[in-house]
C-alpha cells in the first residue's frame, strides 16, 4: 500500500507516452489517500470549514497544508516545476508529477464525484474540463516555491471538456450526466384529439439547439416515434448528421400514429409492429443502429412483457438497435424488461417535487441507468413563470391529465414550492433550472435527467449545469426540510 506522497507521486510520474494503465492505478492510490486524509471535494463542502483532518493527514505523511479545500473553489498548493503553463496536464505527466496529481484533483471536485467512487475518479484520466486559473505567488518554504491555484469552472468553453459523465447502466458505455429530452422539438400534434406537444417550433433553431449540445458535451438524445409525428425524430437525425458517432440516441415505440395527419391513437406493442416502428425510426433518424430503445405506452401490463423482450433481444442480434429499456416507470415492468440481458435502462417522472421512490432505488439494485423526465416540472422549475399565467391552446401542458403543475388552482400551490427552494437551488451562481438539475444529480449517482429544450439558449443554460456538478449534502438536506419532508436516503 502506498501511504506517503513522495510514494503516490512515483507512481504517477511513471505514467509516460500516454501509458494510462500506470496512471490509472496512480488515481486509484490518489482516491485511496484522499479517503485517508478524509478530504471531501463535493463542492460547498465544509463550508468554509478546512476539509482535511490534520491527524490522520500526518500519520499518513501528508502535509496539511497540501490538501485545502474551500467553498465553491479547490485550492492546492502544488509546486512550480519549471517554466510555461500552471495548468497541469495528466496526459503529459512528465511535465510534472506534482502537476498530474493537482489535475486529478481539479477534476474530481468539478466532476462533483465523491472521492470515495474510484471509478468515477479513473474515468477523469480521459477527459477534464479546461479550467481558469489564477495563479499568485505564495510565501517561499524550504521545500521550494509554491503557488497557490485556485480553479473553477470555465463556462466561456465552447467544447464538450466541462462535460460530466455517468454509465448507461449495464452497458458500460459512458454518457454525458445531462442527456436532451426530444418531445418539445416534435412540434403540434394530437393524441386522441388533444395537443399533444409543446407548439410551434423553429426547425432551424431545434438543429442549432442539438448542435450546440454536442458542443458543450452532451451525448445523450431521447426521442421517440411518436413525437410530432416523427418530426421529432427527423429533426434530431438532420442535426446529428456527422457526429452521429459521438452520441447515444434513444427513442421509443409502441403508440400508433399518422405521420401525414399528426395524429396519435392507440398502442401497438405486437412483434410486427415493433419491428415496422424500429425500421421507421431508423429511417427517419439517418442511422443504421438504435443504441436505446424503449418500451413507451403505460397502458401496456408487465404480464406482456415477455414478447416484447423477445423481439427486442432479436433486434438486438440483428444489429438494428444496441440496448433497450422501458418508458414506463411501474416497478412491475422496469423488473421484467431487467430480465433481459441487454436492457440497461428505465425512464421516470423525477424532479426535485419528488419521483418514484421504489422505482429508483429498483434501478439501483438491478443496474440499470435511470432517465429522469420531467426533471424541471415541465418548465415551472426555469422560474418563468408566474401565478395566472396560461399556456397556449396547442400545449399539451395545459391540458395533460397527467401533470398538474398549470392546472388553475394547483399551480399556484407548485409556484409556492419553487420560491421556497429557490435560494438553495441557485445559491454559487446556479440559475433555478441548472439547480434543479443538480439536485437529480446529487439524489443518486444513476440518474440522468433530460430536459426538453426548443431553443439554443435553453440548450446552453442546461449543458452548463454539468460545470457546476449536483448539489452538496447540507443543500440537499436544506431542500428537504424546505418542502416539509423526510430527508432522502
């Protein structure tokens, strides 16, 4: 076991040519120091307090000073080692071990991970957000001159380094944190004669909103069939072309519908229609895979699940889709379509009012990755909107029985609610909805939530949330008590 830092920073600087293997083990023995020395990079931690623990920091053989966490900013004291950059680089070790262990450091804060998650910690090795640092000279020390570094997010950056990661559940595969929900960019449309989206919509601005997604990192898109018809799918299909390969595209099946009249009624879940719907799909997104594809009716029981998985596992084998999963969010169904060997994903209504409890934590034991819809109350969590304030006639908002968040009378009461935790949720310079988002974050390392989006300025105020990580324990617990309920396991 390696137990000093002269020892840790031997392994690291071992890592040479790109040998990522070393350095992977080096981040292995970084996490094991830093639940050594009891260090806590979530960010807010501590508040205001020093994070390390300076008894155990010295019977380990680390200096106390070395390890200095604050509010809202990491600030190490690392050596200069020559000329050039302060910014150090884990891919270039050579140029400093010091510097490739501050990297790593840097990361896990902005990452928002828990030091006690390795993995998590290893997978920073691969990508990190450029960071802004300001650099002043400290006091000199017998042990060489030292800088302190204070680095936070950078949110001027254009490309997709800030973004957080998370697993696609059982598949292994590695997601953005934030994935894009696809229904608003669908446009009108009808289900049984009611609206059914989110109204009028600017295709251009729709292809410009995804691509400047991909920019800032995201890459996870969730669609489905029957969104706008198909138009939905179209959409997104045109704005992915040349960067299909960098994303994961999910979509869903199951609900019948004219693509001509953009009308909706019924549900087909029989093997045939699977099977029309998935080459559809495939034709109306340009692509020859599907890497997510999901079960999207309610109305269907788990008791007919088994042929369903029967045809997606034979789609699987045929290469027309990568994994599957379910829509629906009955605990019923999210443990049969988990039967399944490729299925690595359920889809839930969660946001910071609440969510199915016990279908969260039934992902949590079974492994899948759980996609929060809903994850800002259908927009009531953006903040902009106000007490009588209506919708138009084509929003499905203001008609939907299955949300009350603009029904006259309650959404008031919801409104309510958003004022009480509106100062935790944007407390570090948060705006409401990217504080939102971090409380999914922060409620359970599997969630993803996916927000729908119609413009370009939605999709940058979203993907920037990821710079800020989920939200800390105190504030999780502030949020709780705020909403008069039990704090959350």
């Amino acid at each position: 076991m390696v137990t000093t830092k002269m020892e840790l920073l031997e392994l690291l600087s071992k890592a040479e040519g790109g040998d990522v293997d070393w350095l992977r083990e080096g981040v292995r023995v970084l996490a094991q120091a830093l639940m050594d020395i009891e260090v806590s990079l979530q960010a807010g931690a501590g508040h205001g307090e020093r994070a390390p623990q300076r008894r155990a920091a010295h019977r380990n053989g680390y200096r106390a000073r070395d390890w200095d966490t604050r509010v809202g900013t990491v600030e190490l004291q690392i050596p200069k080692l020559g000329s050039g950059s302060y910014f150090p680089s884990i891919l270039e070790p050579r140029r400093g071990a010091e510097r490739a262990l501050a990297a790593v450091v840097m990361q896990c804060y902005v990452e928002g991970v828990s030091t006690r998650r390795v993995d998590d910690i290893a997978r920073c090795l691969t990508a990190w957000p450029h960071l802004r640092l300001d650099t002043r000279r400290g006091p000199v020390r017998r042990h060489g001159l030292w800088h302190r570094c204070r680095c936070k997010p950078d949110l001027r950056r254009k490309g997709a380094d800030m973004a957080m990661t998370r697993t696609l559940g059982r598949s292994g595969r590695m997601v953005s944190a934030l994935g894009f929900g696809c229904w608003a960019i669908g446009g009108p449309w009808q289900s049984d004669g009611q609206p059914a989206g989110w109204g009028e919509v600017d295709d251009q601005e729709s292809v410009a909103a995804i691509r400047r997604a991909v920019e800032l990192g995201v890459s996870l898109f969730d669609t489905a069939d029957v969104y706008g018809c198909g138009h939905s799918e179209r959409v997104l299909g045109q704005a992915l072309a040349g960067v299909r390969d960098q994303v994961v595209v999910a979509t869903k099946f199951g609900l019948v519908f004219d693509e001509q009249r953009r009308t909706s009624s019924g549900v087909d879940v029989s093997p045939d229609y699977i099977r029309r719907a998935c080459e559809a799909s495939l034709r109306r997104l340009g692509t020859d895979r599907i890497d997510l594809y999901q079960l999207h009716p309610g109305e269907v029981d788990a008791a007919a699940a088994e042929p369903v998985l029967a045809t997606l596992e034979q789609l699987v084998a045929e290469g027309k889709i990568v994994h599957y999963g379910t829509s629906v969010e009955a605990p019923e169904m999210v443990r049969a379509f988990a039967a399944g060997s490729s299925c690595v994903a359920a889809q839930q209504q969660f946001n910071v009012f609440g969510g199915n409890q016990e279908t969260l934590e039934l992902c949590q034991q079974l492994g899948l990755a759980s996609l929060c819809r809903s994850p800002l109350a259908m927009g009531l969590l953006t903040g902009k909107y106000r007490p009588g304030q209506r919708l138009g006639a084509d929003d499905v908002r203001a008609a939907t029985p299955y949300w009350d968040y603009f029904k006259p009378g309650r959404m008031e009461a919801w409104l309510q609610q958003v004022a009480a935790v509106r100062e935790v949720l944007t407390a570090g310079g948060r705006t409401l909805a990217q504080g939102a988002l971090a409380w999914l974050w922060a409620r359970s390392a599997i969630t993803i939530p996916i927000p729908g989006f119609k413009t370009v300025a939605q999709a940058e105020e979203n993907a920037h949330a990821m710079a800020f990580g989920p939200l800390n324990d105190q504030q999780m617990r502030e949020v709780d008590t705020l909403l008069h309920r039990q704090a959350q396991p």
